[in-house]
C-alpha cells in the first residue's frame, strides 16, 4: 500500500515541480493527502471509496452494530 501511495504521490503531485524552500514541498505534500487523496481520489481496494468516505461508512457500521 505505502508503494502505491508515493507513486500516486509521485505521479500526480510532485513529479514535476521544482520546491524552492523544504517548507513548500511539505506544504503542498500535506494539502495533497489531506484536500485530494484523503478525500476526493477514490481507490479500488476501498471499493471506488476515498479514504474518508472509507472510514465514515466503516464508523456507521460499528454505531449500528
């Protein structure tokens, strides 16, 4: 999974750009999981569900067992 993840990371975000400071390369690493990876990329081993929609389903779940 974490292999998958940084090629993701890798290919869809920083594959391309040139950081000037470390501080900007965090930042938009950190906006990248939690505004578009976390959130709104879906994954096939979730069944086509964000991460988030994952979790909130998975919580549903447990309230109502």
């Amino acid at each position: 999974m974490a292999e998958s993840f940084f090629g993701s990371l890798k290919q869809e975000r920083v594959q391309w750009q040139n950081y000037q400071p470390r501080f900007e390369a965090q930042q938009n690493i950190l906006n990248y999981i939690s505004m578009f990876y976390n959130s709104r990329r879906l994954h096939s081993y979730l069944g086509y569900q964000s991460p988030n929609q994952y979790e909130q389903n998975m919580a549903k779940l447990e309230k109502a067992a």
